[in-house]
C-alpha cells in the first residue's frame, strides 16, 4: 500500500481513514471519515508513522526488544510481589491475570488505569487460587513498585532539573 489518505471518505482504500473505519457503514462511516479529515487526523497519523521509522530505521528490532523485556520485567515484578506475599501461584495463571488486567487498563477510565488496575488484577488473581488477602496485599505491592515509585522519581527529577537549570 503507498500509505497516501484515501480521497473518498469512508472508503476502504490505502488511506489511515479507510482502514479504521472498515467496521462502519454508510453514512456514519462517511460522518466520521469527514470529521476525522476535518482535523487532518490522516496527515498526522502517516508523518508520526513515517517519523518513527526514520528514527527505528533498521534497528526496529532493539525497539521492541526493549519494549518486550519492559513487559517481561513488569510481570516478572508481579511475580516476586505475589512471592513475597506468601503466595505459590501457578506463574501461567498469573500471566493470564497480568494479561487481562494489560487489556483492561487500556480503557481510559482513569489515569494510568488507576483503581480499574488494582481491581481486576486483585480479582482475576483470586480467581487464579490465590487467598483474596494474599491477592491484595500482592497487587498494591506491585502497583506501589510499578506506579506510584516511578511518579515519585519523576517528581524529585523534574525538581533536581529546575533547581541546576533555572
């Protein structure tokens, strides 16, 4: 595909619109193709995609090497929380968990899926056979490492920032 907008709104041609939309019909497909070039929504989607391929070039693979062991490190974190809190779980049921929840916070309810995580990954890790105590214990162990430590660090760095930058 040459990755140029596609003319026709709503259409399914080479365009970033065109492949959205695929689920929509008619005119409500055509109302939001409409709209979305309205804002220039295409442009901007393809020149951050071509930006980052100028900036990945052929190292795309230390990307998302990177962005795997991130994830990896993530529920390894989980893992050592759920350890520490007593608990033996079956690290598969656990990773379904950790899976689930990963999905569930993508939903923008709050901020860095803030309460929407703690609850179903408290819940689904219950489900997995870990005691509802344990669970709890282990999930704010985690979230307190992966959340709230990293916003305190970023806060004393922007500090340190402007304090040798002003």
């Amino acid at each position: 595909q040459s990755g140029k907008p596609s003319k026709k709104p709503g259409s399914g041609g080479g365009g970033a619109t065109g492949r959205c939309l695929g689920g929509f019909t008619g005119v409500e497909a055509a109302a939001l193709a409409a709209a979305l070039a309205a804002a220039g929504i295409e442009e901007r989607i393809l020149h951050e995609r071509d930006l980052i391929r100028s900036d990945l070039g052929s190292s795309w693979w230390k990307g998302s090497l990177l962005i795997g062991g991130r994830v990896a490190l993530d529920f390894a974190s989980l893992l050592c929380a759920l350890h520490a809190a007593g608990a033996n779980p079956n690290p598969w049921l656990v990773l379904l968990a950790y899976s689930a929840t990963a999905v569930l916070a993508l939903v923008p309810l709050t901020p860095g899926g803030l309460g929407v995580v703690e609850a179903s990954l408290g819940g689904l890790l219950v489900l997995a056979g870990i005691p509802a105590s344990t669970a709890l214990l282990a999930t704010l162990a985690y979230r307190l490492c992966s959340y709230w430590l990293p916003i305190l660090a970023g806060g004393v760095s922007w500090l340190l920032y402007r304090r040798r930058y002003r």
